[in-house]
C-alpha cells in the first residue's frame, strides 16, 4: 500500500455557505453558532512538500468500494513530540452494515469517528468513501461529500434551542439549497418516521432527552445519507430510552441504512451486526454480533 501524506491542510470544519432563511437571519447565526461546537477544528495535521508526495496505488478502483480504510494513521507534533493517535486502522463496511466502534475514553474511537465523516485527513493511509478516495478531494468536495453522503448523530443532540423540532430537522437542507416547501415536506416526513409527528412545533426545552434524540437522527436523515455515523447517541439517557433508540437505529439498518455507532458502553455496542475494538488508536479485535 503506497503511503500518502496530505501536501495542504484539510482538518477541522469548512465554511459554511451564506443562504439565509427567510423568516430570521438570527437562525443562520445561531445555527453557525452550533456548528462551531459541534465541528470543533482539530489541532493543524503535519504537512509535507508537495514533491514528497505519494499518491495511492494505480491498481485500485474506488469506484467499486462502499467504504474501506487501509493503514490510517493519524498524529499530531506538540512542541518537540508526535502524539500518535491511530495506528494502522484498516476497516471495511459494507453498505447495509451496522457496526460499532468500541472503545474507553481516550481510545483514538473520537478521531477515527472524525476522518469517518470527513471532517478530518489522516496523515498516512488511504480512505475511500462511496467510490471516492478522500485524500485527493478539495476543501469544497469534502463538504459537499458530507451534506450528500454521511448523516451525524451528535451525544447531545445539538438542537438550536430557539428553533421548533420542525426547524431544526430542515437545517441541513437549507445549506443543500432546497426550496422551503420541499424541505418542510421532507421535515415532517423524517419525524413521522421517528414517531414525533405530534411534537413537530415543540422546541428542546419541551421535549425529553430521548425525543431530543429522535430528532437528531431526523435531522441527520432528512438528506437521505448513504451513511448514518453516531457519536454515543444513548449517551446522557436512561437505560429504558437509550432501548429505544436503540431499536430505532436497528429499524433503520434493516430498512437498508448503513450505521456506524461510536460508543463506549459494550451493551450499546452489541446492538450492531459488527463490533470493533479500539484501544490506544488500534483496532485489536472483531466480533460478530447479528447475521
């Protein structure tokens, strides 16, 4: 496998467009506001001269792979030291997959989760993603790939506290530019999915902290993502609600949705079809969990 170092930086969140929504400016802010939190900027990758370069191996045709990682390595220099975070990740998923990602706090199962979706490059190794070779694409085409390709699931859910549930499931199709009519139709389907169509008008405050979930993986599926990529999405909730969302995710999958679930907590975990062990940025074992 030929080794690839990124030649600019591509790590931390993009900008992200100037639409408006046409009933408040203040929501765009407030929306950008969360989005700061939610894609927090990584520490600045290494970078090597351009001439240095290698890129990936001729015999490989991303065009026929769903999703594959080849000896990822991730790390980054503080002062005179290399931190090294991943190590030789090598990981392949099928579409139609649900795995889980599992591993302590301080395990790398953060990071990895970040070059998952895109908002971060490893510095050696290679990822493909839906036929498309992550480490040959623009700020721009990154970006693009994650509106179009990956749905997040964030721990807190990250709901705009000054938006209803319907506002906040439309977000993300405001920056896909979809005409407001289109939009709120596709909204109110995707909560009528997560059985919340009597809670559409009701802000975070006036819901539960599983509802407040359900909402999320709404929001996170309203562009119709090849990819649903959750960060501990039981977390913060009690054992009978995390079941619940639980049973959600496993609806989803077998309606043909592809999961993967970051999680320390191994009875959330074994939920999936396939689990992953991570520690010290390694993946050390596989088990499988459903057929």
């Amino acid at each position: 496998m030929s080794e690839y170092i990124p030649t600019r930086k591509r790590a931390g969140r993009d900008p992200l467009p100037a639409a408006g929504y046409e009933e408040a400016a203040s929501q765009e802010e407030a929306y950008e506001e969360a989005c700061e939190e939610a894609y927090a900027e990584a520490p600045e990758a290494p970078m090597a001269d351009a001439a240095e370069a290698e890129m990936p191996g001729e015999d490989i045709d991303p065009a026929d792979v769903f999703f594959r990682m080849s000896h990822i390595d991730k790390f980054y220099n503080i002062g005179d030291e290399r931190m090294q975070v991943l190590k030789d990740i090598c990981l392949s998923v099928e579409e139609g997959d649900f795995l889980s990602i599992l591993g302590p706090s301080g395990s790398g199962k953060s990071t990895l989760m970040n070059i998952i979706g895109c908002l971060d490059v490893p510095n050696e190794g290679e990822y493909i993603l839906r036929g498309q070779l992550i480490e040959s694409m623009t700020e721009n085409e990154l970006s693009d790939l994650r509106n179009r390709e990956i749905g997040f699931v964030f721990q807190n859910s990250q709901l705009l506290p000054r938006l209803d549930a319907l506002r906040n499931v439309e977000l993300p199709l405001i920056y896909a530019g979809v005409p407001p009519r289109e939009r709120t139709r596709r909204a109110k389907e995707m909560l009528e999915m997560v059985g919340l169509q009597d809670r559409m008008h009701h802000y975070a405050n006036q819901l539960s902290g599983g509802k407040q979930r359900r909402v999320a993986i709404a929001r996170a599926l309203v562009t119709n993502p090849t990819l649903l990529l959750a960060d501990e999405p039981t977390g913060a909730l009690d054992q009978k609600t995390g079941r619940q969302v639980m049973e959600l995710f496993r609806r989803l999958n077998g309606e043909g949705r592809t999961i993967i679930m970051i999680t320390h907590d191994l009875g959330i975990a074994a939920n999936a079809r396939r689990v992953v062990h991570i520690i010290d940025g390694e993946l050390t074992e596989e088990e499988i969990m459903h057929e």
